[in-house]
C-alpha cells in the first residue's frame, strides 16, 4: 500500500513580534489571585458527632494519626506538644499529662515543654500537680529564669506567701542576675516587711558588687525614712570599693543624698575627698557637679576654689598630653603662686624642669629655660629659700649644652643673684 504523506503541522503565523506596551510579571500574577482569592482553599466541612460510638471512633482515628506522626518523628516536640493539646481539649487531662511525661522522657532540657506542661496543668486547677512540674523543672534546669518567675507567680496567686519566700530563697541559692533580686525585694515590699527586703538587699550588693546596686540599696533606705542606715550604705560602699576602685556616680549621689539633707558642709568633704583620690581622667562629671553644687551653696572663696580646680584639672590634662607645652606649664605655676600652696607649686617646678626638650637645638630650650628662671626667683623671692635658689641655678647651668649653645641671660642672673647674697668670690667666677 502506499504510504500517504505526512501533513505538517500549521505553524501559527505571528504578525506582530514587539513586545506589548503593558508588561506583566509573575509577581503581578501572585498579587492578582490573592486580591481576586483565587488560590483560597475552603475549609474543610465540619464533622458533627451525635453519639458516643461516633466520638470514640473519631478520638480513635485523631490519636492513631498523633502516634503515626511521633513514631515517624520523635524528635519534634511540636508534635508531643499538639497532641498534648487535642487530649487536653477532649478533657482528657491524664491522657495530656502522659503525653507530655512521653516527650520530656524523649527531651526533658526542652524550656518550651517544661512551660507548655506547667501551664495546663493551671489551666485545669491542678495546683499540686502544677507545683510538682514546677519543682522538677526548677531542679532540672535552675538557670531558666522563666520557671522560677512563673513559679512565684503562681504561689503569689495562690496566696501562699511562705511557700512563695521559700522558691525565691531556693532561687537566689543559684546567685542569679540582678533582676531576680529585685523581684525578690519588691516582692517583700508588696507584704511591708522591710526589714526582710533589707536583708536581701545586704547580700544583693555583695553578690553583685557594682555602684549602682548600692546606690540603689540607699535610695531604699532614703524613700522609707531611714536616713542614717542610707548614709551608713554609702560609707560601706567606699571602704568596699577601697580606693583601688573608686567610682564617681557613687560620690555623686552620696552628695546629692547629703545635699538633699541640706548637710552642704558633707556634700563638699564628699566631692573634695573623690577629687583627691580618684584619678583625674575619670572625675569629669564629679567636676561639674561640685561647680553646680558650689554655685548653688557656696560662698565667694569656695567658689573660686572649685574654678581653681577645675582649671588644675584642665591644666593637667593638656600637659599629659603634650609634656612639652611650656607655655601651659607657665599658666599652671602662676595658677598655683596665686594659691600659695609652696610643696604644690615647687612639686609641679620639679614636673615641668623635668621635660627636657629631645632635641639640642637652641630654638627648642628658649621657653625651656625660663621655667628655670621662674623657679629660682620662686624660691629667691617668694619662700625666701636663697639656698634652694642657688641650686635652682646650678643645677641649670649644669644642664644647659655649652658646648653647643649657652644662655648668657641665665649666667648674668645667677650672678646677679651672688651679688645680692654678698658673694662676689662666686659672682666673679660666674661671670
């Protein structure tokens, strides 16, 4: 027979090639069905049980799909957890609290199950049972704050006050965060036994030892009107820190505390005492506050003593920085001259003469010089120490490089200076 020939499929002929003026993405497609609720699946139709024979069949069926779920995964606990649930929903509560027994068997460090466990058995009033899970999570998993806030909670609810203490005793055992504490304390607070919340407070700060807890154990005593207890927390809180780990919001608020019981006098000791011990890159706001403290209760001199301050303060500062800043070290001694303070004053000489300038080159020594002669008319004139004055010279002449420059200034002073001491056997060899 012969073969009759293959017809060829028509290929459609487009006419036009160019793209459409209006594009559509895929992602306008998705928007489109979901405004339009296209891809909404309608629930499933709702099942009525009439009879018990019905509710025993589907119970049946609803655990066996559970179990399937469990024996295929034993590892998810959100399965233990939705089948717990559905048994706790049927009032099945000794069937939920089997299941979950199962799952703590299969992962018993699991926060969630401990929680979800404890927390049906308050839903059904099983307070004895609730408090055993709590108790068993507690000593499995101490560090889980959750249980130990949730446990609480509940004794609080329960009106059982001594049991409650008792928890939270158990839990500060476990030296928790500072939180915990302060739970604790307020919950004393709650039933006015201050004198237990007190004791908390004393092993609170040594647990926890910063600043802060015990500015806080004060502000307690100040807002219940115990006055000296709050003053004998501060002086504890110094003597504890030592004079190695002195912190300046302490000293702030002991001087806010004493300024709030018009005891001006111990605010500025207070201030003054955290000036001279602590390090000085470290008392800028304690600064600030003793200016605004003085401002506001000082009188003229104490006034300008606090500017005194805060410039030494400022002048220290700058020469740490840049020691071979002459010129500021020129401003610090004749800040110190006007004070009159001598050990002070030849001290801060001693520091400045004591910056040698690193290079021998005459420009660099002019200013340096001076504070040589500052010092020795210092000593001439003002403490009328011609014996240190005389060294002052020496010791300068001693330093300066003759053989690469001289200062003829510093010769002709310290001959000067013998002339007026009546010394010309040493001016002539000076000259």
């Amino acid at each position: 027979m012969e073969s009759k020939p293959q017809k060829m499929p028509k290929v459609a002929k487009v006419k036009d090639k160019s793209p459409a003026e209006l594009q559509i993405t895929a992602e306008q497609l998705l928007r489109e069905a979901k405004e339009r609720e296209l891809e909404i699946v309608p629930p499933p139709p709702r099942q009525k049980i009439s009879d018990p024979e019905e509710l025993q069949e589907y119970r049946l069926k609803k655990r066996r799909a559970f179990e399937d779920n469990i024996r295929k995964n034993r590892g998810n606990i959100s399965n233990w957890i939705k089948y717990a649930k559905w048994e706790e929903e049927q009032q099945e509560i000794r069937r939920a609290r089997s299941v979950y027994e199962r799952a703590l068997d299969v992962e018993h460090r699991n926060i969630t199950l401990w929680l979800k466990y404890a927390e049906m058995e308050m839903r059904s009033r099983q307070v004895n049972h609730a408090r055993n899970v709590w108790d068993r999570a507690v000593t499995i998993l101490p560090r889980a704050n959750q249980f130990w806030y949730k446990f609480t909670y509940m004794e609080e609810m329960l009106k059982n006050i001594a049991g409650c203490r008792q928890v939270f005793e158990r839990w500060m055992e476990w030296e928790p965060d500072e939180q915990a504490w302060l739970t604790y304390i307020k919950f004393e607070l709650r039933y006015k036994e201050l004198d237990r919340a007190r004791a908390i407070y004393e092993r609170f700060v040594y647990v926890h030892p910063e600043p802060k807890y015990w500015i806080k154990y004060a502000h307690f005593e100040e807002n219940h009107s115990y006055i000296q207890s709050a003053r004998r927390v501060y002086e504890r809180a110094i003597q504890f820190f030592g004079d190695d780990h002195l912190d300046e919001s302490l000293f702030i608020a002991f001087a806010k505390f004493e300024e709030g019981q018009k005891e001006h006098d111990r605010a500025r000791v207070i201030y003054r005492y955290a000036l001279d011990h602590m390090p000085k890159e470290k008392c800028s706001t304690l600064y600030n506050e003793y200016t605004r403290h003085e401002k506001k209760y000082g009188d003229k001199s104490s006034i300008d003593d606090v500017i005194t301050s805060k410039r030494k303060f400022q002048y220290e500062e700058a020469v740490k920085t840049n020691p071979h800043d002459y010129d500021t070290w020129f401003d610090y001694v004749r800040m110190l001259e006007a004070d009159g303070n001598v050990d002070l004053i030849r001290e801060t000489y001693e520091r400045a003469i004591a910056c040698v300038p690193p290079l021998k080159e005459k420009r660099h020594w002019r200013r340096y010089i001076y504070l040589w002669i500052y010092y020795a008319v210092f000593e001439e004139l003002s403490t009328k120490d011609v014996e240190r004055a005389r060294q002052v010279y020496q010791m300068c002449l001693r330093l300066i490089p003759h053989k690469i420059f001289t200062f003829a200034e510093i010769w002709l002073l310290y001959a000067k200076f013998e002339i007026r001491q009546k010394d010309l056997t040493a001016a002539r060899k000076t000259l």
